[in-house]
C-alpha cells in the first residue's frame, strides 16, 4: 500500500477514506492502511495463471 500511495497520492487517500481506514498520508499510516485493508494481487503475465483444479 505505501508503494501505492507514493505513486498515487490521492487515490490511496481515497481508498483508506472509502474503506474507513484512518490515513494521514505518511508512509507509516499506509504502511498500517495496507495491513488492514485486504488486497488481491492480479497477475497477467501468464506464469502459474492455469487451474490446476481438477473439475469432474
């Protein structure tokens, strides 16, 4: 998240604010933002991406 909020002040500020995640905009606060704020990574690079779930 503080990753994030370096390159996209204001939309991290708003997502902390939607969420109703108290951030003062520091590193610290985002840092504590990202760990209470659940998050989903999406990767398209195509590596690991297959199910490997059997559907029978």
């Amino acid at each position: 998240m503080a990753g994030d909020a370096r390159r996209h002040p204001r939309a991290a500020r708003r997502l902390c604010g939607f969420v109703g995640v108290p951030a003062d905009g520091g590193e610290a606060s985002f840092r504590e933002a990202g760990q209470a704020i659940p998050f989903v990574r999406l990767d398209a690079s195509g590596e690991g991406g297959r199910d490997t779930h059997s559907r029978s």
